[in-house]
C-alpha cells in the first residue's frame, strides 16, 4: 500500500497517479527494465515465417513495425518479406512508411527487381509526391541505378506521371553508358531536348551534351 508523502515533487503530479508514486516507479521500471528483455528474448524464439506473417497482416503499426526491424536483423526472411515491407512505403502512418522506406538499404538497392519495383511504387497515382522524392534521392544516393529503371522513371515523366520538379534529380541518374546503351532511354531524351517546356528542353540537351 502506497502512503501518501509531502516529499513527492509537484513536477511528478501529471506522470504518476495521486497516492500511488512507489507503485509508479515500480510498474515503471518493471516494465522498461529486465522483464521487458526477457519479453524480447521470447518474442525472438517465436520468430518464424509463420509468425512474421501475421504480425504483418496484424494492422497494427507497433507490430508491423516490430516485425519489420526483425527481417532487417535476420536477412534470411528478406526475400519471403521484402514485398509486404514494400507495401508499408505507402502507409498512412508517417513513421511506418519511413521505416519502410529505410528498410531498403544500398545494398538491397543494388538487386534491379527492387529498383524497379520502387519506381513502379512512383507511379501508383495514390503515392505521396513527397515520397516519390525520397525515393529518388533515395536512388541518387545509391548511384547505380539499372538502365531499365533508368528508362522507366523517364517514361513516368513523359507520360506526365510525375511533376516536372522530379526531372532534374531524374537526369542526375542518367549516365552517358545509358544513353549510348539504351535505344529507349536515348529517344525518350530526343524527344525530351524539343518539349515546349523550355526548363525541360534546356535540362535534356545539357544531359545529351554529356555524351
């Protein structure tokens, strides 16, 4: 039974519940303190693909984030699970899809399925344009990106999928071995270096000059 002391700080009024300040401190630090290790230590003997599974498919953001972090510490569930984290990109919850998004570290980068399934993520009309910029600085940062992926993110901005702000980090990812290896990537930037938009124009015979 908790007695009720003069010595209890004003401050700690809004965080502890009145008459009961040992019992806090003790809930507290059973809570964060080794149980929540053992907690963790058991979680770890019930991972398994089965498992995995449905903390995914649970809907809830503090599983699903859970289960995320545990594909990142065990590489050996990625390929069962990459695409379901894929998914999560486009999560309402801010801090999910950013943990998503983090999830595809360069050296996931470097497999070409997932680069082109990310720009394939650019062009679902419902994704945020915020994020479709984070995945193109996410792809600069990487720098070697596949030419197909390449020529798939000049298609989005032919076809007016993505804004004209995109463009130029677009060509940032354009090299000269593209252009002169990839017959598509060459005459998407011809047509390009004659478009009305005198910024685009400008932009693409600067990028054509390069070769």
């Amino acid at each position: 039974v908790d007695g009720y002391t003069a010595a209890t700080q004003p401050a700690l009024a809004e965080v502890v519940v009145q008459d009961a300040v040992y019992t806090c401190h003790t809930l507290w630090h059973t809570v964060y303190g080794p149980v929540q290790t053992e907690i963790f230590k058991v979680l770890e003997d019930y991972l398994n693909k089965d498992f995995l599974s449905k903390m995914f498919e649970s809907k809830k953001p503090e599983y699903i984030s859970w289960a995320i972090k545990s594909v990142e510490n065990h590489p050996e569930y990625h390929a069962a699970f990459y695409p379901k984290i894929m998914e999560y990109i486009s999560s309402e919850n801010p801090a999910l899809a950013n943990q998503a998004l983090t999830y595809f570290r360069p050296e996931l980068l470097a497999d070409t399925k997932i680069q082109l399934q990310l720009v394939q993520l650019m062009e679902d009309a419902n994704t945020d344009m915020s994020l479709k910029y984070e995945i193109l600085w996410k792809f600069i940062g990487f720098g070697d990106i596949h030419q197909n992926a390449v020529a798939d993110l000049l298609k989005l901005f032919a076809g007016q999928k993505i804004g004209v702000g995109t463009y130029n980090l677009i060509l940032r990812l354009v090299t000269p071995e593209h252009i002169h290896e990839n017959e598509q990537i060459a005459q998407i930037l011809n047509h390009l270096s004659e478009d009305e938009n005198g910024y685009v124009r400008n932009l693409t015979k600067r990028k054509l000059d390069e070769k």
